[in-house]
C-alpha cells in the first residue's frame, strides 16, 4: 500500500469525533460514519464514479481541527469467549442445563504469512468493529412459516423461536458492554450485520429488526395481540407445548413445562440500540419470502401471509417431497408451496389476520432503513442511500477508517433458492471498487459464503444477466492487494478460510456463527499493521449478556435470553459442530501486503 496510517493515531476527544476524523462525515451533517448518501459511491451502476472519501468531497479532510487523541484502552478478555463460555453443567443425554465453560484460547493462523516476532510492540491498529450475523427475528405465528417440516427433520422447528427478540437486545446489550477492541484496546468503530437480519421478509420483522438494533420497544406478537396462536399453543404433540401439561416429543426428551412461558415470550422487549454506529447486509431471509421464495408476485401466497389461515401439520410423505423441492430449488418461484397449502385449505386452523405480516419489497426494506426513526447512533439508512432507491439496488460502499473502506454486497438471488449470487453489473461494480481504491485496505461483507454462491436462478427484474458464484468473487478478490477479508455468514457456523494468491493478494474468508442456533454468537474483527510487512486481524466471538445458568422461575427478560440459549443448545436435531474447531474462532490471522 502506498500510504499505511492507524486509526489510534488519529487525534479525537471521544468516539464521534474520532469516526469523523478517519474518514466519516460528521453525525451533525445527519449520516454518521457513512460516504455522503449522494455521493457517487453509492449508486450501484457501472457507470459510476470512482468511490471516495466523503470528507475529501467536502474538503474537510484537509481543514479538520484534530485535537489529542485519549490513551487507548487496556486489552481484556471479560465478556468475551476468551474467558468462558456456555457449556452444559452434567450429563450427556436428554434436557441439559448450562453454566459456565471453559473460554477458548487464540489461535495463530500463519498458512499466507510467517508471523514475526516482536509485532505485538509494533503493531498499530487500523480499525475494529463487531459482526452479528443471521438474527432471524422470527414471528413465530406467522401463517407461512414451514413448523410442520419437523414431522420429516426435527430442526425444521426450534422451541428457542418465540424467544429471538429477547435473545437479539441481549446481544445488543453484550456490545454496548465492550471497553473497546479485545486485544488492541482500540475504539470499536462501527457494528455490520450481514444478512438474515429477519426470518421471513415479514414486516413484522423487519419493524422489530431496526428497533433492536436502534433502540425501541417491541412487542414481539402478531394476530390476536392479547394471545399466542402459533404452533406452541396447538396441543399437537410435535412441538413443545411449554404451558400445557401435554407430554409433548420435546418433553419426552426433558424439556421442561413452564406456565407462563408463552404470555412472556410475546409481552413488551425493550431494547437500549447500539451505542456504535452500524451498518446492514442484506439475506436471502431479509429479501425472499422463507428465505428461499422469489414468490413476490404471487397473490394467492402475499394474501396467505396476512390471511387468517395456518397449516400446522402435514402428512411425511408430502413433508419428504417439500423439503426436496426446497432444498434442490425445483420450484423458486413457490408454485408447488402455493399448490400445497391450497391442496390442504380444510386442514388449516384459523387464525387472527395481520396486515403487518405482508412480505416487504427491496425497495420498502431500504425506505425502513432510511426511516429516520431507525436512524439510532446512525449512520443514516445504514449504510443505504436514496441512491440505492433509485438504482433498485442493495450494495454499498462506506469508509472505515482513512486507509480502510467497507464494500456491502448483495448475494441474494431474486429469482429464489437460499443459496446466493451476483449479478454481471454487481461484480463488475465490485471489480471497478476495487481499483480505483487501490491505495485503501478493502472488507468485504456479504451474506453468503463463497462456499453457497451456486445459485444461477435469473433475477426476474434482469432476466438477461448472468449470475456469478462465489468461485468467480474469490478469483476477483484475489487479483486485488488491497483486499484483506471477506466477512460473512448464512451457514451459522463459524469458519475461516485462508485464500491464498500470489503478489500479496491473499486474503482470510471469515465466516461467523448465526445468533438463533447454538452458540449463537457475535464476533470483533480487529486489523493492525505489524510494521514489518504484514499485518493480522484479530478475531474474538462474544455471547450475548444474559446468564449461562437459567432459572426456570425467571420469566423477565433477561431471563426469556438466558431461556433462548439453553433452548437452543437443546434443539432436537440441532447441529453439534455450528462452534467449528479452535482456528475458526478466536484467532490471529496474519497476512502479507505491500
């Protein structure tokens, strides 16, 4: 790189300050630590202009008064998996409860660069911030919800969903605790979600989704807003039924009764918002009806999600050949979904209809971002722009720090299936990004690993344009200097990759663990320059802060995300390897670049 600078070296009297000076336009001037939302960088056209500071549009770069920089903060492990985390108390078989476990140590990972001795005393840090990934906010009553797939997988249900707004504002919470970076001390300077941020394009999801992140109050209810009427209160002994008495699969395995649960599980969350300034990635989940539908312009299923109709059970032979149809992506568009539920309209049980349910559009999930009631710590739109509206795209770029920028993709695939793509003019957007950013360091952010870009299904807004997998975004990252991470998520386990290429133009594929599976996890990614031609990037997974233990008693909300772990960690048919091994969480991964 031409020029190497560290964000602690970059004078400030306090963490607003300090965005503004590395690159961020200032929070008075209404859009945080974004580029300026009219600025070329933000419209995803090939015929754009160059992606660019905002600050050195303004000229402010070149006049800001900086004043002294505060001391930075002391490297600690509290709060952090460093130190513990959960893990069952005793047993092996049936309803474990958890406690506090064993922290996991840092791994160095050196396969694209030796590490050198003597870099912890000369190292400077370049920027710090903290993934979530894969929230799932789930209305949990929603009438197009898939819970009767448990009859042929039990994971098609977890017990854990009525619980995830509570488990989300614990996350939140465990983030707003943070005394900066882990191991660097350095000031955490923003938060990305990347993707599946909601479950089911629903905009009541989408409305608890941003009252989380920003701050608000939530009821986490749809329909019949003084009761439950989802499949936990059905007396079908498929899904744990918490309140009854009924000796439900889920209790035949231990899983306790517990009065009350289901009155608690939909009364009022609050939620404080980050205290950082954050930024969203879209998913599949946040952009296709159950995440795998590009059913957008089908009637019959827009007015099923609203309806006042749920199918609650489902013989296994016709539960075997959903499931396939949704795995091989047979039918995108959900024409043999909506066949399903029409074959098996006297079947349904009624419930209250709910206008708030409706799938949201791309273009209605822009305008709630870009709400100014959700703009929180900011910036505004978070990281979308009024220039994203009017391209009809969901991919952005934002500075970071002075010497790094933050490249936001959308890997979702309109044309249906959960696995994800990119369109020609995303990649070549991408590729343009890159050069003409030659002289910063480059994040990219996305939903889908490269790994599950295999999806080819044409966009129907672009039915022309060729779809690209991730083989063809690893082979263009490489051909860049700059790119030192790509950071992901959608398969809620925690792996990372190491891409090697010759000439410096290596980089680490960092993928994280989703927050509705167990161990749901967050995690802070550290870069610093070592000073001697490398440099590494520190990564370190945190819980949420609610409690290990649970008390069966305590219903409050703090209780209901301890509850939300546990649950989790219990989920019959729930993964057991979702933690990946020890050089796929906290680690040093060092890199070499010019």
């Amino acid at each position: 790189m031409s020029r190497i600078r560290s964000v602690a070296a970059v004078p400030a009297l306090n963490r607003r300050t300090l965005l503004a000076a590395t690159g961020a336009v200032s929070l008075s001037a209404g859009v945080g630590f974004a580029l300026r939302p009219d600025a070329p960088a933000h419209a995803a056209t090939t015929s754009q202009e160059p992606v660019a500071d905002s600050l050195a549009h303004t000229g402010a770069r070149s006049t800001a008064v900086r004043p002294p920089a505060p001391a930075a903060l002391v490297p600690y492990t509290r709060g952090t998996t460093l130190q513990s985390v959960a893990a069952p108390r005793s047993g092996s078989t049936g309803y474990r409860r958890l406690g506090d476990g064993r922290g996991w140590t840092r791994v160095l990972r050196d396969e694209l660069a030796a590490a050198k001795s003597g870099r912890s005393e000369r190292r400077t840090t370049l920027a710090a911030f903290v993934q979530l990934t894969d929230l799932h906010l789930i209305d949990a009553q929603h009438p197009l919800r898939l819970e009767y797939l448990r009859a042929q997988n039990k994971s098609a249900w977890r017990p854990q969903e009525t619980l995830t707004v509570a488990g989300a504002v614990s996350l939140v919470e465990r983030v707003n605790s943070l005394r900066g970076a882990p191991v660097t001390g350095s000031p955490l300077h923003f938060v990305m979600t990347t993707g599946d941020n909601t479950d089911n394009n629903s905009k009541t999801e989408l409305d608890w989704f941003l009252k989380v992140m920003s701050g608000g109050r939530i009821t986490p209810n749809s329909g019949d807003p003084r009761h439950y009427e989802g499949v936990q209160a059905s007396g079908l002994k498929t899904y744990w039924q918490p309140d009854a008495a009924l000796r439900d699969a889920d209790k035949q395995l231990g899983f306790p009764r517990l009065p009350g649960f289901l009155e608690a599980a939909i009364r009022e969350v609050r939620s404080p918002g980050l205290k950082l300034p954050w930024y969203s990635t879209v998913g599949n989940h946040d952009a296709l009806p159950l995440g795998c539908y590009g059913s957008r312009g089908d009637s019959y299923l827009t007015d099923f999600a609203v309806g006042g109709k749920k199918l609650m059970s489902l013989p296994d032979a016709e539960c075997t050949a959903l499931a396939k149809s949704i795995k091989d992506g047979s039918s995108p568009k959900g024409t043999a979904f909506r066949d399903l539920l029409k074959s098996h309209a006297r079947q349904m049980r009624s419930v209250t209809p709910d206008e708030n349910r409706a799938p949201f559009t791309p273009a209605e999930y822009l305008r709630a971002h870009l709400d100014p009631a959700h703009t929180g710590p900011g910036p505004i739109g978070h990281g979308y722009s009024s220039v994203n509206l009017a391209a009809g795209t969901q991919y952005y770029t934002f500075r970071i720090a002075e010497d790094v920028i933050g490249v936001s993709l959308d890997t979702t695939d309109p044309g249906g299936h959960y696995e994800g793509s990119i369109g020609t003019a995303q990649l070549r957007w991408l590729e343009k990004t890159l050069r003409e950013n030659k002289d910063s360091y480059v994040v990219v952010f996305s939903h889908h690993t490269s790994k599950t870009m295999r999806n080819r299904h044409a966009d129907p807004a672009h039915p022309a344009e060729r779809r690209h997998g991730g083989d063809e975004v690893v082979a263009l990252l490489a051909s860049f200097a700059n790119v030192l991470a790509w950071v992901n998520g959608h398969t809620h386990k925690n792996e990372i990759i190491p891409h090697a290429a010759p000439g410096n133009r290596s980089f680490w594929e960092i993928s994280t663990a989703s927050h509705v599976d167990f161990p749901q996890l967050a995690r802070v990614i550290e870069l610093v320059d070592n000073k001697d031609g490398t440099l590494s990037l520190f990564t370190t997974l945190v819980e949420s802060a609610a409690p290990h233990a649970t008390d069966f008693s305590d219903l409050s909300q703090t209780g209901l995300a301890a509850l939300y772990r546990e649950l989790s960690f219990n989920a019959p048919g729930a993964r057991t390897d979702l933690s990946g091994a020890s050089r796929d969480r906290n680690t040093e991964l060092v890199l070499k670049k010019g």
